[in-house]
C-alpha cells in the first residue's frame, strides 16, 4: 500500500512539478518505507553482517523517520513556532542521543545498556507534543472554535505523537508489532490530514479558475463589443475622410478640365513657351493624379468604370497606344521595341485595355534610364493572352514585389521628379481582377537590371460576328509622363553677387528656382544633400545661403542640415527649408538644427525673394558690424581712440583702393593687420578657414607681398 503511495505521488510531483508540497510527501512515505523494511527485517541472524551492525541500521530508520516530522509539519501546516525543532532540536535531542546510543552499544556490546539513554529523546518527544499545540495556537491566534483548526490540532496531535513517541516504545522494548502499528497509524492519519489539505486547496483553485474563465469571458464579451464599437466608428470615420476626398477629387475635375482647355486655346492662339510647358506639365500631374484617386475609390467599392460586355481587339488597342509613345521616347533618347500578334481579341472594354498598357509601358519608361530599351510583347500563348513590358531600368527588389501594387507605396529613385502617387499599378491591378485575369512581377535587381511586368487573360473563342464587331480605342495624345531634364541658365559668376546654394531633387522645380534667384545672385543647384556636400567642400567654395528641401534620395535635408551645423567650416552659412513637409514638429525639428527659416509648398516665390534678401541683408549687416569693431580695435591698438578717422585709417583705404582689393578682401585684410589668426578672420566674417587662406593669397598677389609684416607696412603704414 505505501509503494502504491509513493508512485500515486510521484505520479503526481511529475504533473504538478511546481507543488513543492509533494516533494514533502515524497519524502515523508520514503522514509516511512525504508524505517518499515528495515525494522521489519532486521536483526535476522540468516542475513550477511553482524548484529551489531543491524541494529545500528534498524534504530537508526527509527530516529531518522522522526526527526523529518518536525521540518514536515513546519513546512507543510505552515506552523511557524515549530522551526527551532526543525532545523536544531531534532539534531541536539535526537541525532546526537542517537549517536551516544550507538557508543555505548558498541562499547559495552549489551543492547540493554544502550537503550537506558533513549531517556533524552523521549523527554524531547514529549516537548515537541508541547511545542506543536502551542504552535497550532499561535497560527489560529488562539481561537480552534472553527472546524478547521479543530482538525488541525486533533489530526496532528494523533499523527505525530505515535511518531514522536518512537523513542519510548523503543526504550520501554514494547514489540515490534505495537511499534509498526501505532507508527503507521500515525502516519496514515498524518498523510490523510495533508491531503485532505491538499483537496481543499485544489477545490479553491478550481473554483477561483472557474471564476477567472467567468470574469475572463465577461471582459472579453465587453472588450469585442468596445473593439466593435470603436471599429464602426473608425470606419464610419473613414469613410466620411474618403467620400470627403473623392468629392473634392470630383469638384476639382471640372476646374482643371476649363483651366486645361483654356491653356489650349491659348497656346494654340499666341504659341508655346518655356513656362507655359511647365504649367501644362504640372497640371497634367495634376488632372492624372486626381483621377487616379477618384477611379481607385470607385474600384475599391465594387464599382466598374469599364463596360467589359463588348469585344476589343487587343492588338489594334496595343497599337494605337504605343503609337502615342514613339516620338516621346525618341525625345528622351529610350528605345521602344514591340512584337503585336495580330487580331488578339479580348472581352473587355478598349478604354481598360487602353490603362492597361499605357499604364505599365509609362512605368517601364519612367524607371528607364537615358539609352535604355522598352519591350512590348502580345501574343496568344495556347488558352491564355498575354501582354509583357519589358525595361533595363532599376529593377524591382523582390521584398517590394506585393508593396508596388498597394496603394500610395513609391519605390525610392534617382528621377525623382518622375515620382507619381503610387496609384498607377493598383489600379491596373483591379481592372486585370475585374477580368478574372492575373498580373505578374519578375525583377530582382541583385541579379541583374530590369523589371518585367506580365499579364495573362483567358483566351475566349469568338464567332466571326464577334471579330466583325470587335472595337478599339484611340486613347488620344501623352502630354508628359513627367521626366524633364535639367534645364538651367547659363549664368556667369558675378563677385558682385551673393552666392546661393539650392538643394532639391524636383526637376522642375530645380529649373524653376535657378531662373527666379540667378536675376539678384549667383545660383548653384544640387539634386540631394551628397551632391551638395560635394559642392560646399569643394576648395574656394563660398556660399551665402543654402536652400533645402527635405525629402531627398541619398541625403535628406534634416541631416544636411545637422552636417553643416557641425562643420566648423560650414556652420557659418545660413540655411533655409523649403519642403512640403511643413508640419509644426518638422519646423520645429528643422529650427533646432540651426535653420533660420521654414518656407512650406506650396509657395509664393515673392515671399520666397523678399525672405532671401532679408537673410543676406541681415548677414551683410553682421559682417559689417564685426568688421568696424576690428576697424575700431585696429585704431585703438595704433593708439587712436576708436571711431575716430586717422591719417592711419584714410591711408589703409586708399591703399586697399589702389591695390585693388574686393571688399571681402578689405575685410580680411584689416583683420590681419589686426593681429588674427585665419580660423579667428573666418568666425568673423562667418567664412571657412580655407576661402580666408584663397582670399590672402589673391591679396598677397596684388599688394605684392610674401608675409603679414611686409602687408601691414604696406596697407596701414
């Protein structure tokens, strides 16, 4: 039965490994097991090994099982005034006498003799009952009126007193069968009295579990009905946003139908110029951009543009549609190869196939580089149609293959100003839906350049009435698909001139500033923040102003901005934001790297004009006041009181004036006199070290000089 015991628990322990009240089990019905064998067994003369030795091993199981019950009901009743027993006085009142024992029976070699000092740990089995009632007590603060304390004291008092009283049966030699009766006894009822513990601590826990599932499925219940809630209202939000965005989309339609048919006329009346083919170019984007959201939205909702109940002949749409591209491309310098089967007939509206093809053949120019090739390819393949676009532009890297066919998602490249709204592709990929046919992807730019771009429709059969009746779609003119080139104006560097520096990566907008700014200053551009680092480092570069863009490939403007704040050399020049990006964050992001002005786009290039010249005029004014403080400390120091006009001073005009020196060089020049190292003239004039070192050699050169000595004696003796 106790094997059966010690298995049922170990069962258990393995099911419960974080119970470490069974491993006090365990080891209560272990010790139980061995002191059971070996008081059964021993002594016994037909065993191997002498009496005495057994006798030491039989008494021994008896003090041994025992001294556990202290630490085990300290342990597991959780009875606090029992823990001197459990870790010292089993030790001192039983494991030392136990040892006395085993001296004396070893020396006198008489049982009888030994056994006289059992008179220790009976008395301390008779302190350790004491112990545990006023142990009890302290845990029930006195109190056993309850039914669980009254178990406690009685289940406890009769399961461990047998067991504590071991000593005394052994010292009164009682037989062995009251010895093993009354200790088994009292460890059945011990054993009982814990798990009964043990039941009513797994009913609680059920119930508490029950209790929790409850509660859970309650706030659950709660927490999907606000989850629910909460969703309506973001999609009633939603959709409120959306049918605010399509309307303004359908409103701005017939405005930019008027103004576009207006530009028309008027182009047509008095001729084609440099900025109204701007103005055309930007308002196509515009009309194409706004249509694309207004037609993605209806798709989105299940609503057709397209008539698919009619036959097209697919080949004469292909035609007719890269028929549109061929002097564009000639234009740009891409050559447009393509292979049309003939006669390819379709179930679908000419003006869906027409998106279609117009769509992906504009995409394979855009990402094209100047040179590149285009190849279009329609054939029947068995039961399918398929169309393919074929570039040697950038390629598509294959974790961007499902992003290119979400809405608004842009793939990052150097043309920047061919930079749509990421509409173009889904929209073709909803009409090939609408048709039951399939789009495919293939680029990996790792392995080589280009993208190919295949869609495949069902092959229907069509009676001949049907290839009579089939129609196609002439899809009218392609205004721009929106890649232009730098077109600057050649400008001579004027010394007159402030010097400003323009960083972004719209080309049109690059074209447009130069020619606004070139009028009043000298005007270099650069298309992103590494070519405008290249352009400010160059040696004798000189820059009174940098206007920045933000949102830039390679090098936006915000860490432009944070390299030049850095720089000792550059962090002089003053730099101007000119982005899109305008929220209050951003300008505030773009103050704290040291910019002295935030203009948004769009833009008044007035306002833009007059906040240039206040920052040059604000700049001019700086300089001009550190330059009459080291005039007046230049006086001061030839012993004149300062502000005051000296032969000393008149001379050193009139010298600067016959030896020619720029008034930038003036500046260095009576810094020098001064007494100023280079990196000290470039902090105060707000210049870098090395245009101080260009400007003293030119001045070097005219007053015809080596050193600084021989240029004070020269320009203010």
């Amino acid at each position: 039965m106790e094997t059966v015991i010690f298995f049922c628990l170990l069962i258990y322990k393995f099911a419960r490994p974080d119970d470490k009240t069974a491993v006090l089990d365990l080891w209560l019905i272990f010790l139980l097991l061995i002191y059971n064998v070996s008081g059964g067994l021993l002594p016994d003369p037909n065993l191997p090994g002498s009496v005495f030795i057994q006798e030491i091993i039989a008494y021994g199981t008896g003090f041994i099982t025992p001294s556990y019950f202290p630490y085990y009901v300290y342990k597991g009743f959780g009875l606090k005034k029992m823990k001197f027993h459990a870790f010292r006085g089993v030790y001192i009142y039983l494991i030392f006498p136990y040892l006395l024992f085993v001296i004396a029976y070893g020396v006198s070699g008489k049982l009888s003799v030994a056994q006289n000092l059992l008179i220790l740990p009976v008395l301390y089995a008779i302190w350790v009952i004491i112990s545990l009632v006023r142990a009890l007590k302290f845990k029930y603060s006195g109190n056993f009126s309850t039914g669980e304390s009254k178990e406690e004291l009685i289940g406890l008092l009769l399961s461990l007193t047998p067991w504590v009283g071991l000593p005394a049966i052994v010292y009164f030699d009682l037989s062995q069968v009251i010895e093993a009766s009354v200790t088994n006894t009292g460890f059945l009822l011990l054993l009982s009295l814990h798990l009964k513990n043990h039941i009513s601590l797994f009913r609680k826990e059920h119930q508490r579990l029950i209790q929790s599932e409850t509660q859970l499925m309650n706030w659950n219940s709660t927490l999907q009905a606000e989850v629910d809630r909460r969703t309506h209202e973001l999609i009633k939000i939603s959709e409120q946003r959306t049918n605010t965005l399509v309307n303004l989309a359908h409103e701005t339609k017939t405005p930019l139908t008027l103004i576009d048919n207006y530009l028309e006329e008027y182009i047509a009346k008095n001729g084609n110029a440099y900025e109204l083919s701007i103005v055309k170019r930007s308002l196509w984007k515009i009309t194409t951009d706004i249509s694309n959201i207004f037609d993605l939205e209806r798709l989105n909702r299940g609503m057709s543009l397209f008539n698919h109940n009619q036959v097209t002949n697919f080949s004469e749409v292909t035609n007719d549609s890269l028929a549109l591209f061929g002097a564009y491309c000639q234009k740009i310098g891409i050559t447009l190869h393509s292979s049309v089967q003939g006669d390819i007939l379709i179930k679908a509206d000419p003006a869906a196939i027409s998106r279609i093809v117009i769509n992906l053949v504009e995409n394979a120019i855009k990402f094209s580089a100047n040179g590149g090739s285009v190849e279009v390819l329609l054939q029947n393949d068995g039961n399918k149609v398929r169309l393919s676009i074929k570039d040697l532009g950038i390629g598509i890297p294959p974790e961007m293959h499902k992003k290119v066919f979400e809405p608004y998602f842009q793939l990052n490249t150097t043309k920047a100003s061919s930079q749509g709204m990421g509409l173009g592709l889904p929209i073709v990929k909803k009409i090939v839906q609408e048709l039951n046919g399939e789009i495919s992807l293939n680029s990996d730019p790792k392995r080589e350049r280009g993208t190919l771009i295949t869609v495949s429709f069902r092959n229907h059969r069509f009676s001949i009435k049907d290839k009579q009746s089939a129609v196609s779609f002439q899809g009218g003119k392609i205004r721009d698909i929106g890649t232009e080139k730098l077109n600057l104006k050649e400008i001579v560097h004027d010394e007159r001139k402030k010097t400003l520096l323009v960083v972004e990566d719209n080309i049109s907008m690059v074209n447009y500033l130069q020619r606004k700014l070139s009028d009043k200053y000298n005007v270099t551009v650069a298309l992103n923040g590494n070519d405008a680092l290249h352009i400010i480092r160059v040696p004798g570069s000189s820059f009174d102003l940098i206007i920045s863009d933000i949102m830039m490939d390679k090098l936006d403007g915000f860490n432009l901005a944070k390299i030049i704040s850095e720089d000792p050399n550059l962090a002089h020049i003053p730099f101007l934001f000119l982005s899109a990006k305008a929220t209050a964050t951003e300008k505030l992001q773009g103050l704290k790297l040291g910019a002295i002005g935030f203009m948004p786009k769009p833009f008044s290039i007035q306002e833009l004009m007059q906040q240039v010249d206040s920052i040059i005029n604000l700049s001019e004014k700086q300089r001009k006041a550190l330059l009459s403080k080291a005039i007046d400390h230049l006086s001061y120091m030839n012993g004149h009181s300062p502000g005051k006009t000296t032969n000393g001073t008149d001379n050193f005009e009139e010298n600067c004036q016959v030896y020619q020196l720029t008034p930038r060089e003036k500046a260095v020049a009576k810094l020098i006199c001064e007494g100023y190292k280079y990196k000290e003239i470039g902090d105060k004039l707000f210049i870098a070290e090395r245009t101080v070192t260009k400007h003293v050699q030119n001045i070097f050169e005219k007053v015809d000089v080596s050193n600084k000595i021989e240029l004070i004696n020269k320009l203010a003796g």
